[in-house]
C-alpha cells in the first residue's frame, strides 16, 4: 500500500524527513510516533500528495508520488482519505453535506449518496445533527463528521493526522474503535499521535517511531516515553 | 455531478457571501458604467459630427446672365450624380426670399404700440424689415448647394478636388465653394473616435476583469476552506472552478445589465441638461447593438477572470 524508499523532505531550509523508509502493507494498522516537531505531518503530507519529495522512491496505492503531477493529484486522493486534527469541515453546511460532498466529487448518483451518507450518519451516532450546520456542533461531534467524510468513501488507505488531540479520553476511545473497525473491513489506516493512550488501545498496530525526520529502527530504539508505555501495555 | 448543476450551485453558494459579492457588483456596475459613459459620448460626438459636417458640400454659382432653362437642365442631371445626397437649388427670385427671410429674422421686429388700422398700415410702409425694393434689381445668380456622401473608400481630399473640377467645369458655372477644413475636421474626429474607441474598449476590458478577477480572489480566501476540503477529497479541478466561473459569469451579467439603466438615467439627465438654448444638444442613448455589446463584454471578461481566478 505505501511504499517509501530512502525519501528526503526539506522544508523551510531544513530537512524535515531525512533519508526515510516505510512500508505498510494492505491492511495494516500503523501508528506513527515521535515528539513534536519530529516529522510525523510531514510524512503524512508525502503520503497524500500534498508534498513532494526531494528525492528517493515513494509510492502510495500504485501512484507514484515521484512523478505525480497535480493533475493526477484527485486519482491518489480518492484512494486515500485524510483525517486533521481541527477536523476540516465546512461550518456553514450541515453535516449531511459535509460528508455528501466527498461522494459528489466522484460523480456518485444522487440516490446511491442518501444512502451511503445516512448508513455513516448512523453508523457514527451523528443522526440528531443530520441537518444541523457544522458550527452548532461540538468537537467531537466535528471530529466524527470529518471521519464519516473519510470513510464513506471506502478508501484504501485512511491517514489520520492527531485525530483525537482535541477530544476527551472516552470520546477518543471510541473514535479509535471506530478506525479498528473500519480497519478490520481492509482499509489501511496510518495514524499519527503521541497520546500513548491512544497507542494503549490499539496493541496490535505496529508503531513507526520518527525522531528529528528519521525513523529509528527498533533496534536501536530507546524506549522511552509513549513507546515505552504503549510496550508495556501491549506486552 | 453535472456541469450545469455545479454552475447553479455556484451561484446558489453567492448568497452565502453576500458583502463581497455585493461589492464586485457595484465595482463591476461602476466600471461598465464607466465604459458605457465613455461609449455614449463617442456616439454623441460621431452622430453630432456626422449630422452637421460629414458631407461634402458645393455650393455652385452660375453667372447671374445664365439662361434658367438651362440651368435648371443642369440642376436636374446634378440630382442624378452618384452620390448626391440633397440638391438644393436657388432661382434668383427664390435666393432673394430666402435672402430677406434671413434679413428680417436677424433683425428685430420692432415693438409696435397698439394703434388703429390707419396707423397700422403706415407702420407697414415704413416696417425696416421690408426688403421687397431689392427685388427689383434682382443681381442674384442661380445657385445650387449640393450635398455628396463620399463613398465608401474614398479619401476626402482627391474625391473633393475632381468633384469641384467637375462642377467647376459645367456650362455657365461662375464659381464653387465647398467646405473643404470642415470636412477634414469632421473626418478626423471620425477617425480619432473609431482610433480611439478600440484602445479604449481593451482599457475597460482590462479593468472589469482585474476587478473580478481580484474580487473573486479575495472571495475564494473566504473560501479557501472549502476549496481546500474538496482538492482534499479528491475534486477534480473543474468541480472546483466551474461554480467560481459561474459566479463571474453571473456578476459580469448582473453589473452589465445593471450599469445599462444607470447609464439611461444619466443620459435622461444628459438630455434635460443640455438640450437648451444656446446648445440644443440631443442626447442620444446607445444604439440595441451598443447596449448588447457592454453586457455581453462585461459578462465575457468577467467570466474568464473568474476563470483565470480560480486556478490555483
Ligand atoms: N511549512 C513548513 N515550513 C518550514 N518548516 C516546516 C514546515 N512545516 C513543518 N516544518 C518543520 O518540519 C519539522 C517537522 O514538522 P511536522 O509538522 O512534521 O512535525 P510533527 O511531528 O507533526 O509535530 P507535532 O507532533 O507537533 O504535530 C519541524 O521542525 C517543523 O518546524
Ligand atoms: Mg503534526
């Protein structure tokens, strides 16, 4: 599903991603660690085509990122869905059309979009607000529609970026329940976090461990912080 | 979804930002208004110039001993010169009406105090604006003034000079006189206005679409969001832009249409202003294809600066 290979990122002069190596298979659940500033966005921004790398081999769902041109940019992100931390939905629409207007792009008939659109609505407990406007809802509501948005277009790979950093902890709980699930169903999902709560419920996930742009290996992983944690309650 | 529902989507999604909107309307109003002002004096100036002094004019004087049967055979195969717009013709005796009709309007009738009908008839006798004792002596030639559209492809000057050559030359004629600078000044108004008019027209075309473009620029920072959500979601670009291009298209339309009554009222206003005395100037509002013109070049250049706008 992802494929990077010795990729390097600058940004602002400096080098945001230096010489990394992923590989995530079909299906996989990947967590993506490290502390703030280590790169975590900035691999998940290579990852839907929102930067391009400097050099090295990347490819995400069969796109290759290396010569991805924008007009190839809404194939790569109608395979692969993105979830942000402050949400990214419209305040002025109502939640159906927050989550309508993913399968719209894709020319869906109109019909075959109530459906899909009421199962998700249903699916995340979100149908009360149906045709309330996004700034009536709270942020956790917020957060729900911009991951109904992701899922109901089935896509191959969700990449969430701190999905549930503004949320409590039960409400982040079940967010994650909610990415397992879809997980389960085939869909590749990489998420980037450093509540080692967050890591806590999801043991099974593999952790990809970034420090200043560079994936440590686990060999020469210090355990330390929320992988440490996450280690001893996985174990 | 369909081109034509998105573009209604965009403009359903005006209302959702109705300042700005409102002010690319009145911008876009203001400057075709601009551009329609500029037009309507074009149109004046050309139909003033065109009414007064776009014709070539001759007038032919024949000796005054000239046999008026013969002149007046030439006066009717004058009339059938191409060309020939309006033959006026003056006998001696109708010269001399039109003499003293001129005379005694350009001299004050002078304020009689009411009196009987004897006084009355006196005052006639001695009326300065009698001049019937000139016509005794009537020393007036036979003349003719002779009007020409120049044809089509012709320059003024060359064409003037053979038809006084012409004139000139007829059986009788003592002399001709024609309105050779008036007819050079009114010809290069023309041609300054038609020089003028194209330079002028890509000016307003420039201006209309910097504004909508820049407008609708600021607009899309307001939905800048939104545009990013849908390149997120995997928007084509024309999902993104054809509602943009709408709303230029329906703004371009809106101010157009808009900028036509403001400029009928201005032209209203033109008109009582300036149709009195000494000016007598008659307005004149622009032609259907003038006003069909502006419209549509206002909403072709908005649109395509909405278009241009839109990109990313
Ligand atoms: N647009 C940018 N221009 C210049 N430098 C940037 C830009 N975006 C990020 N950086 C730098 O790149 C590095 C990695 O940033 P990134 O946002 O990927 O970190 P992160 O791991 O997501 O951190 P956090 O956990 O705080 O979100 C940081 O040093 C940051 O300052
Ligand atoms: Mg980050």
């Amino acid at each position: 599903m992802v494929h990077l290979d010795h990729i390097n990122c600058i940004l602002g002069g400096a080098h945001a991603l230096t010489d990394v190596s992923l590989h995530v298979e079909r299906g996989e659940f990947v967590f993506l660690t490290g502390p703030s500033g280590a790169g975590k966005t900035t691999l998940l921004r290579v990852l839907y085509g929102d930067l391009k790398p400097k050099n090295g081999a990347a490819t995400v769902a069969g796109v290759d990122l290396m010569r991805l041109k924008s007009s190839g940019l809404p194939a790569l992100r109608r395979k692969v869905a993105v979830v942000f931390q402050d949400f990214k939905v419209l305040p002025e629409r109502t939640v159906f059309e927050n989550i309508s207007i993913a399968l719209e792009v894709r020319g869906v008939p109109t019909a075959s979009i109530d459906r899909r659109v009421r199962a998700v609505i249903r699916a995340l407990d979100l149908e009360e607000r149906s045709y309330a406007p996004c700034r009536e809802l709270s942020g956790g509501e917020q957060q729900r529609v911009a991951i109904a948005r992701s899922m109901v277009v089935n896509p191959e790979l969700i990449l969430a970026d701190e999905p549930t950093g503004n949320l409590d902890s039960d409400l982040s709980r079940h967010l994650i329940e909610l990415f397992k699930q879809f997980n389960t169903y085939g869909t590749t999902v990489i998420m980037a976090t450093h509540n080692r709560d967050v890591l806590s419920w999801a043991p099974e996930a593999r952790q990809v461990h970034i420090v200043r742009g560079q994936v440590t290996l686990p060999t020469a992983e210090v355990l330390s912080g929320a992988e440490s944690v996450a280690a001893r309650r996985g174990a | 979804m369909s081109t034509s529902k998105l573009m209604l989507r965009g403009v359903a999604d005006m209302v959702r930002h109705p300042l700005p909107q409102l002010l690319t309307l009145v911008t876009v109003c203001m400057v075709a208004l601009l551009a329609g002002t500029g037009l309507l004096i074009l149109h004046n100036v050309q139909a003033e110039v065109l009414k007064t002094q776009a014709q070539a004019r001759f007038q032919v004087y024949w000796s005054a001993s000239s046999n008026m049967t013969e002149v007046e055979g030439q006066w009717a195969d004058l009339k059938r010169v191409p060309g020939v717009a309006e033959v006026s013709t003056f006998t001696p005796r109708a010269a001399m009406a039109e003499l003293m009709r001129g005379l005694s309007a350009a001299t004050p009738a002078p304020v009689a105090p009411p009196a009987d009908n004897a006084s009355m008839a006196n005052a006639t006798a001695s009326n300065p604006n009698d001049f019937s004792w000139l016509e005794g002596e009537n020393i007036l030639p036979p003349t003719a003034l002779v009007s020409f559209d120049i044809p089509a492809g012709e320059a003024p000057e060359p064409w003037m000079g053979r038809m006084y050559a012409r004139l000139r030359g007829l059986a009788g004629v003592e002399k001709v006189t024609y309105n050779a600078t008036q007819l050079n000044l009114a010809t290069g108004w023309i041609a300054l206005i038609q020089h003028a008019a194209w330079p002028a027209l890509g000016f307003f075309a420039l201006v209309v679409g910097l504004v909508v473009g820049n407008t609708l620029k600021l607009m899309m920072l307001a939905r800048k969001d939104e545009v990013e959500i849908l390149s997120l979601v995997g928007a084509r670009p024309w999902f993104i832009r054809a509602p943009l291009f709408a709303n230029g298209v329906v703004q371009g339309f809106a101010g157009g249409v808009l900028s036509l009554f403001c400029l009928k009222f201005l032209q209203s206003w033109l008109k009582s202003v300036l149709d009195v005395p000494p000016l007598f100037l008659k307005v004149q509002f622009l032609p259907a294809w003038q006003c069909l013109a502006l419209v549509l070049a206002t909403t072709c250049v908005a649109g395509l600066a909405a278009f241009i706008a839109a990109r990313k």
